[in-house]
C-alpha cells in the first residue's frame, strides 16, 4: 500500500511539474509582448470555432530570451552532473564504496590477474535468436572464458540449442520474478567463484555483437582499476518497414549523443553491459540498505525495467562506468505498435518508479530532469501541432511565414545531420520531419500514458515478444 500511494505521488509531481513549466513559460511570453504589438488576425475553424492567430514572429527580446532560458538550463544540467561526477571520482565515504578513490586504495598494489569474461544470456523461449548470439561471441576477437545460457522457464528447444553450440546452461528453478529473478539465481551461483578481474557480462539472446566489443571492454577495464561497470550502445536490426526505421532512426540518434558525452553512461543497456564481481556483489550487500531492494539480490525484482535500475544503484554506490564508442551491438526492434507501446510504456513505467523508490539525490537529479524535460516536451509538441492544426484551418489562404519556415529548416537540418551514419533511409525519413513528430507524439502517449497509471496506481505487467526472425550479422560502427 505504501509503494503504491509513493508510485501515484511521483506521477502527480512529475505531471504538475511539467505543467507548470509550461504556465510559466505560457505567462512569460504573453506578457513580455509588446504593448504596441499588432493585433491578433481572427479566423474561423469549421465555420463553427473562432480563434485568434498571430502573423507576427516573436520579438527579439522573446526570441533570445527564449534561448537564454534553454542554454542556461542545458548548462545547469551538464555542470551539476560534472560536479556529481567529480564529487564521486573524490569521495571516500563509505556510503559509495564502489567510488574510484576507494577502489583503487583497496587494489593498489593487487594484481588480479588477466581480465577474463563469463558471459550469462538470460533467454525465455529464445530459439530463434539464440544461435545468432552465441555464434557471435565465438567470433569475438577476444573469446569469452564461459557464455552461460541461463534458461528460464523455456517450453522450446532453446536449451537444446545451447548445448548443441557448446555452452553451458543455467536453468532456473521456481522462478516467477522474470529476467531479474533469473539473473539472480544464476548470480548466486556464478558470484562465490569470480576474482577480482574475471568479468561478467549480461547479454540479451536477441542482440550481436561487433566483432571489437569484447576486445575494446577489456581493454578498458585493464587499464582502469576503478572502471565498474562498460555499457554497450545498441542500434537496430534491419526490417520492419517504416516502424523500424523510426526506431533506428531513434538509436542512432542515442548512440550519436553517448559519443558526444564520451561513453558517459546514462543506462547500462539490457542488450549488453559488462560488470566487475566486486560491483555486483556490493549491490547484492546494499540493498535493503543504502539502496532499494532484497538483500542479496543484484537485481531488483521489484523494477520492471532492471538494467535501468542496476545503474541507479552502481552510481548511487559511486561506481565509475562507461559506454565506448566501440562497444556497439544490434537490437531487435519492435514488429508492430502494438509491441511497441508495450516496451515502451514498461520502460517508461520502469524509469519512473526507478527515480521515486531512490528519491531526489545527485545521482538521480539528472533521471528527474530528464523526465520532466519529457513531460515539458508533450505540453510542447501537443500544443504546436494543434495550434498549427487550428491556424490552417483559419485561414482563408495559405501565408508563408518567413521566420518559421527559417526555423523549420534549422530544424529539418538537425534531424537529418543526427542520423546521417544511418544511411539514405534514415536521412530521407528525417528530412520529411512530420512522419518523425508523429512517432515522436506516439512516444508522448505513451508517457502520459505512463504517468496517468502511476497517478492511478494501475498494476504495471511485463510482455515478452519472441524472435520471430534471426538478427542480421552486425555492421561495423
């Protein structure tokens, strides 16, 4: 009772937030107009609605207020993630543990030995897609020691199949806490044998590898004692028309801002991320503690979105991690909307009640602007597509604004510069901008969606979607 009344609280704060930013922002500019302004043009929508549209582009001192505001917020954000970044990278407080300043303390003077990798492949009713994965992990150029199969309640021949390719296999046994609760089991199992330096990585069985995956993570963490955890950045298998393109389209631009960060992670995907023992085993030591959760448990079974929630936890305990920009893996995508909204409306559902069960820290902070920064985006595009809806349908004849068509093309230029490694596809797609702005309002149902249920205290469920198709052989970066 208590964890739901919290969940409903965290989506009516989120939601008054974001409206309210938007009411402030609404005031701002309706009173810094001009008084001498010229007065509204009148229409009628329908022969039925009047409404009131302006011809007039905003002032300047609108225009670069307006931009003032964004740069000084996009700098707020950026140098309190430094700070927090900085802070931990300092710290010797026992409440993080896993922060750099301690961890190299601890192993200083240590060897460990070479970095190996145990990889564990969560995979449910994975048999289409599973031979693809193994098959490239063996072609690493650094081979993995072990590739685990961990199967989890599996009515197919998936268990099968991982023999028959030579890897061993981890059936779980009573598990009804999905993915999370299967790692769990296969952690305690594997955790008591792992040394310092002998990796583990978690693997989705409907993604790939490139070939340098493996190589480039151990080498990073050969040369940093104190690197935690190494994420990988996911692009999008081929296919699925239109809908697929979205979503590659969408990945691309992901993977494209982890570059511009410099593999500064913000989740540590499910598709792929690797983690020392030590961390892991902290987390398992932590929770009920410090952070949320079972003791015991490296994975909160409680999260529906479990990878986001394990690097909540690593940061809050001060763990350094990192995505590099060749540590690249492919994705399956999403075969309809259906399947879609469902995904996302879970990892939606999964990202909030992730940053309400931690609350308002520094290493959350950046998790909450992002979502009201999403919350302020829906207000946003909803009330320009509707008010550009009802302008046309005012007007007699159609008026060519010069300012906004400048406007529109600075933008149609960024949507099509932020997927350019994605091919012609990909380019065409985004300089047509409406197709996008439609796919990118479907994402804003999907989060007021997600809010509307929080608010109501609505039961969250997780739907597996099986591989149908086998992945397609990774392209390189």
């Amino acid at each position: 009772m208590g964890r739901g009344k919290f969940e409903r609280a965290v989506g009516l704060v989120l939601t008054g937030m974001a409206a309210g930013a938007a009411g402030l922002l609404w005031f701002a500019v309706a009173a810094g107009s001009p008084a001498a302004a010229e007065a509204p043009t009148e229409g009628i929508v329908f022969g039925v609605w009047r409404v009131l549209y302006d011809t007039e582009a905003p002032s300047p001192r609108i225009i670069l207020a307006a931009v003032a505001v964004a740069l000084l917020l996009a700098a707020g954000i950026a140098l309190l993630e430094r700070r927090v970044a900085h802070r931990s990278r300092r710290s010797a407080d026992p409440a993080t543990p896993l922060a750099p300043q301690l961890v190299m303390a601890s192993t200083r003077g240590v060897y460990a030995g070479p970095v190996t990798v145990t990889v564990l492949i969560p995979a449910h009713n994975e048999e289409v897609s599973l031979p693809g994965t193994i098959a490239s992990l063996q072609a690493q150029s650094h081979r993995p020691k072990r590739i685990v199969v961990v199967a989890d309640n599996c009515t197919d021949s998936t268990v099968a199949l991982a023999r028959t390719a030579g890897v061993e296999v981890f059936e779980s046994a009573g598990n009804s806490q999905k993915k999370a609760g299967a790692l769990n089991q296969a952690l305690r199992w594997l955790l008591p044998e792992q040394g310092d330096n002998d990796v583990v990585m978690v693997m989705d069985a409907d993604t790939r590898l490139n070939d340098g995956f493996l190589e480039a993570a151990v080498r990073r963490f050969t040369d940093d004692r104190a690197l935690m955890a190494v994420g990988g950045i996911f692009y999008g298998e081929e296919g699925h028309g239109l809908l697929g393109q979205f979503q590659r389209n969408e990945y691309i631009r992901y993977a494209r801002e982890m570059r511009r960060r410099r593999g500064r992670v913000f989740v540590l995907t499910g598709t792929a991320s690797m983690f020392r023992p030590a961390a892991l085993r902290t987390v398992a030591e932590s929770r009920g503690r410090s952070i949320p959760g079972t003791p015991g448990d490296v994975y909160d079974t409680a999260a529906l979105t479990e990878d986001n929630e394990l690097t909540i936890a690593l940061k809050s305990l001060g763990g350094l991690m990192i995505s590099p920009a060749e540590c690249t893996v492919v994705t399956e995508l999403m075969p309809s909307w259906r399947t879609l909204w469902a995904q996302r409306l879970r990892w939606q559902r999964g990202a909030v009640e992730n940053i309400g069960a931690y609350g308002i820290t520094p290493q959350t902070m950046r998790y909450w602007a992002q979502q009201l920064g999403i919350g302020y985006g829906v207000i946003a595009l909803g009330s320009y597509l509707l008010f550009l809806f009802l302008t046309v349908s005012a007007l007699d004849t159609w008026i060519w604004f010069p300012f906004w068509l400048e406007l529109g093309a600075v933008f149609a230029l960024e949507r099509v510069v932020t997927v350019w490694r994605g091919g012609w596809r990909a380019r065409l797609l985004a300089l047509a901008l409406f197709p996008e702005l439609f796919f990118d309002m479907f994402l804003n149902a999907v989060y007021i969606k997600g809010i509307i249920d929080l608010s109501l205290g609505r039961q969250a469920t997780w739907k597996h979607v099986t591989q149908k198709n086998p992945l397609p052989a990774p392209k390189a970066a």
